[in-house]
C-alpha cells in the first residue's frame, strides 16, 4: 500500500515522536520525496517555498529516522513516526506546535523523568535526591525500591486512595532510578510490554510451576 500520487502530487505528512508521539510538523511530500524516504530511512519532503526536494536536517543536522509509517483511510496524508535528533522546528523548538490556542498537556511525563534523571547523572545538583541515590549505588536503590514496594502493599491494604497514589508515584520514581542504574531504557521497558501483551493465552506459562 502507497500513497496515492494519482489523486494529488503533493500531500500532507505529519510528523510524530514514535516514543512521546508529540506532534513535531507538518510538510508536504510528492511521490520522488515518498520514495527517498523509503530508501534512506529518513525523511524528505516537497519544500513549496523553494520548488525542490527538501532533506529534513541537510542544513540544520537535525535529521529524522523514520521508525514507521502510516496512511490514512483515502490513502492521501501520511503519519510518520521518528526519532528526532535535535529539534524538528526551525525557530529551535522542538516540535513547530508550541502556540497554545487552548491549553493542552502532551507531555510524556515518563519520558521527561528518564531525561530528568539521565541529566542528574551528567550533571549533579548539589542536595538531589536523584544524586544522592545514584551516588550511594545499586544496592542502595534496590533497598528502596522493596521499601517503596512494601509501601504500595500496606496503603492497598488501608483502601486510601490518595495515599495508594503517592506510594506508587515514589515506586515508579525509583524503578525509574534503577533502570538509570542498570541502563535499561524506557524504551525497552516499553516494547517488552509490547511483546508480551502481544502473546495470548500465556497466564499459565507465568503463574504455574510443573511438579518436581
């Protein structure tokens, strides 16, 4: 399945994060542009203010890896998901959509504390509870982490929702260290949740044991 470059030459890509799928832009691609983005593994567009082919990044260096592809239901605008490096608008912003009409959070909070903690680690505040973690080591954050963990337990047991809040936010928040410590990416994280909510059928593969 393609695009249908018989119905229009030039049609609409928006362009997404695959990991946060923040919107990053829109552009127009014609059928030349489509196939460059298939053979390179980046994307290019139709730029209409200059007449030519345009390679996202060839001036700026903030190229865009293409990690999947989608068409709409006419087969005339297309959904490509990236790995942005550097910034996807031209005026530095990351993404182009950062005037506000009506207020709106898309942010990927999961995603801005693995940032926040990977940039403790490179640059340590003074008093960070992250630093001070990281710094004491493994062991450390594993002991935290069963705390954390036993804390879930007793505030499920009281049936106190706020609290039952408060104490999963602190495990995640450590696990979230700990995979920093192990250098295990969310990203990972992530597509073995993919894998395995994929498999059906397999609860008694997890929770059963044969006999001896």
């Amino acid at each position: 399945m393609k695009p249908d470059f018989q119905k229009q030459a030039l049609i609409p890509v928006i362009v997404q994060d695959y990991q946060t799928k923040q919107v990053l832009m829109m552009a127009y691609t014609n059928e030349e542009a489509y196939q460059k983005m298939l053979e390179s593994g980046e994307t290019w567009f139709w730029s209409r203010s200059r007449q030519k082919l345009w390679h996202k990044g060839e001036e700026s260096g903030h190229f865009q890896k293409v990690k999947g592809m989608r068409l709409d239901c006419d087969q005339d605008t297309l959904l490509v998901f990236v790995e942005q490096t550097g910034n996807a608008c031209h005026t530095g912003a990351y993404s182009c959509f950062y005037d506000e009409v009506i207020p709106f959070d898309d942010s990927d909070i999961f995603a801005d504390l693995e940032k926040q903690i990977a940039d403790r680690k490179a640059h340590p505040v003074e008093k960070s509870y992250t630093n001070y973690l990281l710094d004491q080591g493994i062991d450390k954050v594993l002991k935290k982490v069963g705390e954390e963990a036993s804390e879930v337990i007793i505030a499920s047991k009281n049936s106190d929702k706020t609290e039952l809040l408060g104490e999963i936010d602190d495990l995640l928040y450590h696990l979230f260290v700990l995979m920093n410590q192990t250098d295990l990416s969310l990203e990972e994280v992530r597509q073995k949740a993919r894998e395995r909510h994929q498999i059906e059928g397999n609860k008694n593969e997890f929770h059963t044991r044969t006999a001896d």
